[in-house]
C-alpha cells in the first residue's frame, strides 16, 4: 500500500503537496472552493480498497468520469463511473450509493451495466495496441460499475482543432491517425466494431500521441440478431445505417467515422449529417479547402464517406493502404482508380458472411433516429504545450513514369539517390516513388488494385529498396539484409553516429523494419542518426544499457519490455510520454535533457533511480519536489 499519505495529494492533479490547504501549484485546483454536482463522489472517496476519487473532468448523461490514484502503484488514473442520469440518481451527502429508479428504468438500467461492463472486457482485450486507451482494473460496488484507466495526460481531439484553429495539415493528419487505423484494424479482426467514433472520442498527449476511448457502444458484428441497439449518434460522423433499426453495420461502419474524423481535421468543417445527404449530398470534396491536398488523400477519404456502405472501404485494412501505399491512376475511361505500390499489402481480414454490404441494403424510408448529441467532458487540467514550428514546403523530385505517391514515416517505395551529406535534412512531403509492374487493364471506379511485383533474389550484403533503415550511422535503403559479424566501431565513428557497441557483435536479420537480436546484447549506441521508429528493439529483453541521443524519435513503446534496462539517454529527442518506461523499474540513470517531458508521474515507479536529468524541458521546479517525495535517494538535475 501507498506510504503517500491521502490528505496531502492534489484531487485536480494527484500530485503531492506540501501544503494540502492551499490551491495546489501545478493545477492551480483549490479544494476549498470546488463545488462538484451532488450526483458525484466526493474527493478522497476510496473504492475497491485501493483507488481514491479525485475532482470530476467528465460528465454526460451515461456517466462521470474523475481523475483518480491508485494507493498500490502511486500512479494517477481514470475512472469512469456508470451513471445514466435518466435513470438513476443519487445525494453524495447522503452515501455514495447509487439509486436506481423503479419499473422500466431499472430494467433499462440493468441493461445498460451490462454494456458498460461490455465497455470494459472489450478494451482490456486490446491494452497492448498503441491507439487504444488502456483498462487497468474494473469491478462493481454502490449499485453501479467502475472501469479504472490509464489517465492521459491531455485533451480530446475536438478542443485540440479549436486550440489550434480549427483545422491540420494534411501530412501531420495521417501521420498522427495511423496508430488508431492500425488499432482499429486489430480490433475489427476480433469482430468488434467501435460505432461512436469522432473528435470527442479520441484523446490527444502533450506530444501529439492519440489514443481512442469509449467503447461503450462496441459490439461484435458478426451476429444475427439485428435488433436495434440504442446509442449516442454523433451528428456528422455516424453513417447512415447507423440510424435505422436494422442497418447493415460493421467495419465499414467505422471506416466512416474515421474518414469523416480525418475530414474535419483537415478541413476544419464537419461532413454533413448522413440523413441529410440521403435528399441532398453536399460534401465537398477536401481539396475546395485544402488546394495541397493529395489526391490519394482526398480519394480516400471521399471514398470512405460514401454514403452508400458497398461503396466505402469493406475494412480499415483497405483503407490504410489507400492512404499510405497508393498511387491515384486512371483507367481508358478516365475513372480514377488507386494502385496499390507497397509490396506484400497484407489482404483484408475477412468480415462475418451475415454482414456484407455488397449485397444491395435499400434505406428505409422512415429511418428511426436516436438522440444525437451528448455532454463533452470538461478539458483536463494538463494543457497543450507550445506547438511545432511550420514544416518547410515539399521538395519532389521527378521520376519517371510516375503520376504522383505520397510518403508518410518514411514508407514509400523511394529510388535511391548518392549519399549527399549535409548540415540539415530535409524530409520531403511526396517523394515520387517508381511505378510497380501492372498489367494495363481497366478497373471499376474505386477498386483497390494489388500489383503483382516480381521477387528478386538479394546477394548476401546487399540492400533492396523498400523501407527506409539505418545501419552504421548510414542512411539506406532496406527490405532484407543479411550479416553474420559486425565489428564494433572505432571512436571516431561512434562520434559520428556508430550503430553498435563493443558488445553488440551480431545482426541476424532485418526485414521490413523488424530486427531480431540475441538475448546477450546488453548495450547498444544510436546517436545522431535521425531514427524516428524503434520497433527494431521491442525484443531486445537484455538491454541494459541503451542511448539515443539526438534522434528523432518519439515513441518509446518498443522498448517497454525492457524490463533489464538500467541506463537510458534520450538527449534532444522528440519524446514526450514516458508511460512505456513506467515498467523498467531496474532502471538507474534516465537522460531527459532537451525532451518534450512535461510530467514526472510515470518515473514514480522507477524506485531504483539514481540520476534523471530534465534540464532544457518543460519540467518545473514544483514537479522535482514532488517527484523526490516518490524517489527521495534519486539526485536530479534540474
């Protein structure tokens, strides 16, 4: 159990405080003014034996969402409350018990537990996918139900566009929603569909990583009974067929949402509602706002805004490889088409036989509709902190044979170039990339084609161009690479970027980004390379020692099975959220200097550290203090 005692921490931000009686410094919350609705918990209620209530920062008309801590770990969390105001009520004065109303009610009541525990299994199967919000504990007491989740430090995607202005770059959009299409690409495999996504359910970090919250109107779509389920439709981003008693619903529902989501970050409009455009459709295509657009892009995402479900994408798996793997052609006809330019595109997962748009699905002619709209949750305390500096203007270069391609994370098929060496590097928004072998032959509006490309042996030692790697502080391309002994570097090259250290001594295999290491590797040295993706290391479970300096990374997650990880730098990286760490509690010396770190929680497990240096970050001398009262014995340069 926690040795922090209750009294002295923070309920806006669960930091701990030295004076509990004053407004607390970092949030600037004062218990002694706030007046929470009599419906909540009070502050400092505790539940389950081990989770203390904080202030709420959510509320609508299913439920109440507070800032909690866990008393076992010392960790803030979320905890989402079920509470249908409709339904049920309650005077926290009086206890905390909920009261449930009599006749219908409780029965509708009953039922809607059941689906917000639903909520809770359903989430808890996917905590391992980066663009899902992770479960960490659910259970039921005072006569409702309680899901405990990760608290993110942030703000939902909808007060995101307004703080920024209403609308994204387009490049910034797809690279920032690929997480939640890969996420949902999973979940979908499994049979579950979300059927409530929008700018409201899509929670942003400080560093710009999204995740997607509240599955509680999921359900699997493989089954056959049909009969109406009542949900809270958003009004733009809810497909047609969500709105009719027996709709045809499944991940085309979803492609929907992501789409008409994607369009409004970009356009900064939101589509028209579905039953609106059923009389007249008035979307406009993405590039009357946005003349830059990609036509890739904007086919896409027009596409996945069919109106009609058999027109859309059939799966999320469809629909990345039109965003990121495609180049728009036309046919004799001059209908536009995309052609897949990715090798090996994995194939759609198969959805359920019961569920197939393509068979005609006429609409009713009286839809039935549920209630649109819902209370959004309060702003989290955490702001925004201060946003990346314009990107420079896309520099092409011609190909030839080529129409157009775009790249996102260094992905696309790219001719290799000479080593050109220079003080800055550029990333450009499209390089043009080779066009694949296709059989010339016309294709229905919309059709996704895959090009069969022929397969080329590769001499030992030689480099095929696929994705972009890093080998030896050199910048290459890779699709297979094989190498049975690696010298370590001398001093000099290690300065400029060396790839591996002494210990380091074997790569057995690289293949598509994916790196394989021997469990005896325990130190490795990535500096001054511009890495921006380590999947490379998620399973290098020896690593004891591991630096990346000056890089470009962002994301930490790879490394969060690193349980053996003693020595960790991160000097002037992109990385913001430190919650993969939060298990590499043997860690000892931790290098944050010049980082986007803006909050300490997620290091209040790391007992064993030694050293931690913030200096050049956003961190406050208040959050040290609060940080040492966790880990008195840790020196800590600030």
């Amino acid at each position: 159990m926690s040795k922090i005692n209750p009294d002295y921490l923070c309920p806006g931000c669960m930091a701990v405080l030295d004076e509990p009686d004053l407004p607390c410094p970092l949030c600037g919350f004062d218990k002694n003014t706030y007046a929470a609705s009599p419906r909540s918990l009070k502050p400092f209620t505790k539940l389950n034996g081990k989770y203390l209530v904080g202030k709420v920062i959510g509320e609508g008309g299913f439920g109440i969402t507070y800032i909690g801590f866990n008393m076992e770990t010392d960790l803030p969390v979320a905890i989402k409350e079920y509470f249908p105001s409709e339904l049920a009520t309650r005077d926290s004065s009086q206890g905390n018990t909920i009261n449930v109303f009599s006749g219908e009610a409780k029965d509708l009541y009953r039922e809607g537990l059941e689906k917000y525990l639903r909520e809770a299994r359903n989430l808890s199967m996917f905590s391992d996918l980066p663009g899902i919000v992770t479960v960490k504990d659910f259970f039921y007491e005072n006569e409702t139900a309680y899901i405990i989740m990760e608290y993110i430090n942030g703000m939902t995607l909808k007060q995101y566009l307004t703080k920024v202005g209403g609308r994204m770059k387009q490049n910034e959009v797809i690279k920032m929603m690929k997480p939640v299409l890969e996420s949902m690409n999973k979940i979908h495999e499994v049979g579950i569909i979300h059927r409530d996504i929008s700018p409201d359910n899509i929670m942003i970090t400080r560093n710009k990583q999204i995740k997607l919250t509240d599955f509680g109107a999921a359900r699997v779509f493989d089954t056959e009974d049909n009969k109406s389920i009542t949900v809270v439709l958003k009004r733009g981003y809810a497909p047609e067929e969500q709105y009719r008693a027996k709709g045809n619903q499944g991940p085309w529902t979803d492609v929907y949402a992501l789409c008409a989501t994607m369009y409004r970050m970009i356009t900064g409009v939101t589509p028209q509602e579905a039953l609106e455009r059923i009389i007249e459709d008035n979307v406009e295509p993405i590039s009357k706002y946005d003349p830059n657009v990609w036509p890739e892009t904007e086919y896409a995402i027009m596409k996945g805004l069919s109106l009609r479900a058999q027109d859309r994408f059939q799966t999320v798996n469809e629909l990345i490889d039109a965003l990121y793997y495609s180049v728009l052609e036309k046919d004799e006809n001059g209908k536009p088409y995309l052609v897949v330019t990715k090798e090996n595109v994995s194939e759609p997962q198969p959805v359920a036989p019961a569920q197939n748009p393509a068979q005609e699905d006429e609409f009713d002619s009286k839809p039935i509709v549920v209630s649109i709209g819902r209370t959004t949750a309060e702003e989290f305390a955490a702001q925004m902190q201060a946003e990346q500096s314009v990107e420079p203007e896309p520099v092409v270069t011609p190909q030839p044979q080529v129409t157009s391609s775009k790249s996102v994370e260094s992905e696309p098929v790219v001719t290799p170039q000479p080593q050109v060496k220079s003080s800055q590097s550029v990333e450009p928004e499209r390089p043009v990339a080779p066009q694949p072998q296709v059989t010339e032959r016309p294709a229905p509006q919309g059709q996704v084609v895959r090009p069969q490309v022929t397969e080329r042996p590769i001499p030992q030692g030689q480099i095929a161009q696929s994705q972009s790697a890093v080998l030896q502080g050199q910048k290459s391309q890779t699709e297979e690479l094989q190498l049975q002994e690696v010298s370590a570097p001398t001093r000099s090259q290690e300065k400029k970027g060396g790839f591996f250290k002494s210990t380091f001594k074997k790569l057995v295999k690289l293949q598509l980004g994916k790196v394989r290491f021997e469990d005896t590797v325990t130190e490795l040295n990535v500096e001054h390379m511009d890495v921006g993706n380590i999947q490379v290391l998620k399973e290098c479970y020896g690593l004891k020692k591991l630096v990346l300096n000056n890089n470009m990374l962002d994301d930490l997650s790879p490394i969060s099975e690193c349980s053996k990880l003693e020595y960790l730098a991160l000097r002037n990286t992109l990385v913001g959220d430190l919650s993969p760490i939060s298990n590499c509690t043997n860690l000892k010396y931790l290098d944050l200097w010049g980082t986007r770190v803006t909050d300490l929680h997620d290091l209040y497990s790391l007992t064993k550290l030694t050293y931690l240096c913030v200096k050049n970050t956003d961190i406050r001398e208040a959050q040290v203090e609060d940080f040492k009262k966790h880990i008195p014995d840790c020196v800590v340069e600030f």
